[in-house]
C-alpha cells in the first residue's frame, strides 16, 4: 500500500513537475513575445536624396558656331536647353555691334572713334531676340544695350529638355567691304527667383 502510494506521488510529482516548468517557459515566451512586438511596432526608415543644379545650353546655328552675314542681314539658331530649375539667361556682346577689323583683328571703328560717319561705316548694330516657348519667354534687345550684358530672369517655369531660338537681325545692310565681326555670349544659370524644389 505504501508502495503503491509512493509511486503514484512520485508520478505525480514528476507530472506536476513538467506543467511548472512548462507553465515558466510559456509565461517567458509571452514576455519575450510582449517586448518584441512593442520594440516591433514602429519602424523608422530614412530616405535621403540630393539632385544636384544643372543647367547647360548648347546654340546650334546652322553652320557650326558662326553666324555669316555675307549675304544675308539676319540670321538665326537653335538654342537646346537642359535645365532642372528655373534659370536665368546672361547675354554679352563683346564689341555692341558687328565691327570692321583689320587683317590683324583689331577693330578698325577704334581708330575712328570721333568720326561718326566712319563709325557708321565700319560697323552695324543689329537686334536679338530670344525666345523659349516651353517657359512663355521672349526677350528683344539691341546690341549696343548688350555691350556691358544683361540678365533675363526667364520666369518660374522650368526649361527641362526645351529648345529655344535665337535670332540677330543688323540694323542696316552691311555695304562697305570688310571682314565685320563680334562675339555673343550666352550662359545659363539657375535663377535665384521662385520656382524648383
């Protein structure tokens, strides 16, 4: 009887001994479970990106960079423009006119500087005007405004992958025989304006 009751005690024991320890790893894994999941809950994820300003034209005239007023009073070229925020566009005349020079290059018009007859005679103003459809913009000046250069804000618009079209008209036919010359300058920039991110 002892014996019997003994073994049934010690099965018992050893019964009861697993559910407490069952009952501890499960209460443990509740908690690991409860902590992981709060810890889990919320996630961060950092996304960064930096485009840099880029602004660039290419002028494409007909017969590479020059303009050849031999036979014609005006000329024009096709401006490619490729920028990533609204832009402003500087325009230079190196001489203010298409000027007579020497074989040598150097300008005739600055040896006769008080002769305005001679002036008139070895060099020809002309008018620009620039026009970029894709942003509405259209801008007309002479040459001579353009001798110390100007800035034209083009607006909030972005000219992303846009053409435009540049073109020079002189005031007067050329008629007294020559070499004339002068030099555009034309350079993009982005504009400090509104516009962009």
């Amino acid at each position: 009887m002892n014996s019997k009751q003994y073994n049934v005690i010690l099965l018992f024991t050893a019964i009861t001994g697993r559910r407490v320890l069952y009952l501890v790893y499960l209460t443990s894994a509740l908690l690991m479970s409860t902590f992981l999941s709060a810890s889990e809950r919320e996630l961060e994820i950092q996304l960064n990106a930096k485009i840099s300003e880029r602004c660039e034209i290419v002028v494409i005239p007909l017969n590479g960079h020059k303009m050849d007023f031999s036979y014609s009073s005006e000329n024009s070229a096709t401006l490619k423009i490729n920028c990533n925020r609204p832009m402003a566009l500087s325009v230079r005349s190196e001489h203010g006119a298409l000027v007579a020079i020497d074989h040598q290059g150097n300008r005739i018009s600055d040896l006769m500087i008080d002769s305005d007859v001679s002036l008139q005679k070895h060099y020809r103003t002309y008018t620009t005007e620039i026009s970029i459809a894709d942003i509405g913009f259209q801008a007309r000046t002479s040459s001579r405004e353009l001798r110390n250069g100007i800035v034209f804000n083009t607006g909030p618009k972005i000219p992303f992958a846009s053409r435009g079209m540049l073109k020079v008209q002189l005031d007067a036919p050329l008629v007294f025989s020559g070499t004339y010359q002068d030099i555009l300058h034309l350079e993009v920039s982005p504009s400090s304006g509104t516009g962009g991110i």
